[in-house]
C-alpha cells in the first residue's frame, strides 16, 4: 500500500466521519488508487484507529458508492470505467444544473458569478505556469463552489462524493484531461451566464462542459 499524506495518523480522537473524510481524500487523490483492495489491519495501524471506527469510516464510503465490498474477497475501491465515467457525469450534471437554477432564481447570481470569475482566473494562471495539479485543483473548486453556493447541504452531500469520483478520474486518467485554454474558457463562460442568463444557457454551457470532460476521460477525443 503506499504511502502519502491522507492515510495518516489522527491528531485528534478518532470517529467514523473523520476516517471516511480521509479515507475519501486518499481515494480521491490516488493515495488508494482505483481497485486496490482495503486491509483493515494495515489501515487501523496507519491511521492510529481501532478497527470498530475504521470499519463504520469504511461503511460510509461503501454506501456513497466510493468502496464496493466483494463477498469472500473484501472491500475494494471502485474502478473508473468509461461507464462508470459516464454515469457520474449524469449525475454530477444533475446535481449542478439543479445548483445553478437555484442560484438563478434566488437573485443572487452576480455574486455567485463573480466568485466564480476568480477560481477561473486562479485556473488560467495555473494553466500559463503548467502547474496540472493546480489546474485541477481549481477545476474542482469551482464546480465545488457552484454547488455550494446554491446553500443546498443534501445537495453538497451528494455532489462531494461525486467529486472524489472526479478526482479518481484526473488521477488516474491524467493522459487524455490535461487542463487547457479551452477548458479555462469553458469554466468562464459558465460563469459569466449565470450573471446575464438566461438560466437555458447556463443549462446548455454545464451539458456541454460536462460532455467534454466524458470526451475526454474516456478517451474519445483521441480515436
């Protein structure tokens, strides 16, 4: 299992969120890569935890979807197939074109927009440098923000697992998502229609964007 910056130790009494936010990160950023099996042992010694809290952290994660437990095998971390690619975008569409109509008609759209506008321009500068972590980074936090700006808490809930998903995907599929202009562009111009409307163009920017990040992952882009 390798090392890295998540599956730490606790610095703090141990619960069951605290171990599946780690838990989480670890999966999201390749720390447990897609279809690594979880040893519970090996897990418990490295987080400082006794396997009760451990195996309820595990729990969360196997019902967000992020673990699949496998009868006489164990629990592993899910693959990101092309279909698996797809079906969480349909999801994650939904859960963002949801997020900015709310934000469209609540009124407070410019604000949103503007906060938005600077994780674009963070992303842009990041892309100038080739900085592909921080690229992504920014990536994530506007589609993040978007979200949570439309102050829905189950929305967020079910939009952050998705997240990690997404981030499974960077990850592991790296190749063919490298950031570019064009995607800045994409996540700009998002931005900017949630401050002019109308709300059917922010729907059709989010379909297209999301349908470029299957591209994409997929490898569709590239035969």
């Amino acid at each position: 299992m390798n090392s890295g910056p998540y599956v730490q130790p606790l610095a703090q009494q141990s619960t069951p969120g605290i171990i599946a936010d780690k838990l989480r990160l670890a999966i999201g950023h390749g720390e447990l890569p897609a279809g690594m099996q979880l040893i519970e042992a090996d897990l418990a010694r490295r987080l400082g935890v006794s396997r009760g809290p451990l195996r309820e952290g595990i729990q969360r994660l196997t019902q967000e979807g992020l673990l699949i437990a496998v009868r006489n095998r164990g629990v592993f971390v899910i693959e990101m197939t092309p279909e698996n690619v797809r079906d969480m975008y349909l999801a994650r569409g939904a859960v963002e074109r949801v997020a900015a109509e709310h934000i469209l008609a609540d009124g407070d759209a410019d604000e949103v927009s503007a906060t938005l506008l600077a994780i674009v321009d963070t992303m842009a500068e990041a892309v100038g440098r080739k900085a592909i972590d921080d690229s992504s980074e920014a990536d994530i936090a506007f589609h993040t923000e978007l979200v949570a700006l439309a102050g829905s808490p189950r929305l967020s809930r079910m939009h952050e697992t998705l997240m990690t998903e997404t981030r499974m995907c960077i990850t592991a599929l790296e190749p063919t998502y490298r950031p570019s202009d064009d995607r800045v562009e994409e996540h700009r111009a998002i931005a900017k229609a949630l401050a002019t409307g109308p709300s059917s163009l922010v729907d059709r920017l989010l379909l297209e964007h999301m349908d470029d990040a299957i591209r994409r992952l997929t490898g569709r882009d590239h035969g």
